[in-house]
C-alpha cells in the first residue's frame, strides 16, 4: 500500500511540474536577452574619480547619474536592492556610454542605524580627438 502511494504521489509530482507555456518561456527569454546586454554594457564602462580617463583625453558629456554603489567601503560586494550607477547610465544614455567620470559616494541613511552608500558621476561618451575639445582646457 505505502508503495502504491508513493508511486501516485510521484505521477502527481511529475505531473504538476509541466513546461511553461511558449509565451512565458518567450517572455523569460527576453528578460534573460536583456540581462545578458546590460551585463556585457556595464562590464565595458570605465569609472574614475576625477576629470581624466587614462587613455582617453577627449569625451563627450552626456549627464549626470546616480545609483547604487556595487561595492562596501571595505572591498565587498554589496547586496543591492535597485539599479547601480553604471546600469542608471545605460538606461539613461544607452550604449553612449563609456565612463562615468567624477565618482564620488555618499552614505544614505534609512533609519534604525542602517543605509546604503548611493553613487554618482557624470556619464560621458568617448570622442575621437578631432571631434571633441579636451576638457582640462
């Protein structure tokens, strides 16, 4: 009896565990798709604290950014509940995007002695030499 129960309760199981429909698989494609493009984005986008990027006099000014901080002041990843500066930037300003320079962070306080450290800079676009002033001048 406990065998034949245990077999029922198997076929119920399996039989539960059924493949999403086509259009959620779609969907969770897309969102995965995305992922993967913010990711690659994100990895190529260059953060310095100053006005100088090592390699690249000229760039382009797009705007201001501000987000999550990927990291702890002591070197750790921290656990971040929204968008870090590097992803606000390319939502903002699309593949534009190079550097963020000016990095700096500030400390937000949410109460009962916790916060998070929020980041912000100023997104820039490379630009080739004879497009773009340098703008230490």
């Amino acid at each position: 009896m406990k065998i034949l129960l245990i077999g029922v309760g198997a076929i119920v199981v399996a039989g539960c565990a059924s493949v999403a429909p086509p259009a959620v698989q779609e969907r969770a494609e897309a969102i995965h798709q995305r992922t993967a493009e913010m990711d690659a984005a994100v990895k190529r986008i260059v953060e310095v604290s100053g006005p100088t990027i090592p390699g690249h006099p000229n760039y382009v000014v797009l705007g201001p950014v501000s987000g999550y901080c990927e990291g702890s002041p002591d070197g750790n990843q921290e656990i971040i509940t929204g968008d870090s500066v590097k992803e606000v930037a390319v939502r903002k300003y699309g593949t534009r995007v190079d550097a963020i320079i000016n990095s700096n962070a500030a400390y937000v306080a949410t109460g009962g002695g916790t916060g998070y450290r929020q980041c912000m800079g100023t997104a820039v676009s490379f630009a080739p030499a004879a497009n773009a002033p340098s703008p230490q001048s």
